[in-house]
C-alpha cells in the first residue's frame, strides 16, 4: 500500500511524494509506476493510481484509487 505524503510543483510541473509499507520514499510524476501501481494524474491535494489485479474470475482488472495527503 502506497501513502500520499506531500506534492511539489516545479516549473509547472506537479510531482508526489509516496512512501510505502516498508517506509520506503518515492518521488513520481503521471505515468510513473511503482509495483503493481501507475500515477495517472496529480492534483492539488490527492492523486489517482491504477493498480491491475486479478479479479475472482481469474481476470484482469484495471482499479482507479484515489490517495489523499495525509491518509493512508
């Protein structure tokens, strides 16, 4: 599990500062993939991943979370 600790922008660019389970720290831009996850968009307080998982029919699926600052 991912948790959205702080977003930067620079240059009118938005980046996003992740940490995971093990505390471990990431800076991503849209499009960056960590794991099973892929950063669509970054906003002004949350962002919104993509993780694929298989479904209970054995199927893959695309889910869209959405991640706000300061909850897990």
């Amino acid at each position: 599990s991912l948790k959205l600790v702080g977003i930067l922008e620079k240059n009118g660019e938005k980046m996003a500062l992740l940490e995971d389970k093990n505390k471990i720290g990431y800076i991503v831009t849209p499009n960056t993939r960590i794991g099973k996850f892929k950063v669509l968009n970054i906003g002004k307080d949350y962002i919104t991943v993509q993780q694929e998982i298989i479904n209970v029919y054995g199927k893959k699926e695309k889910i869209k979370k959405v991640l706000g600052l300061g909850k897990d």
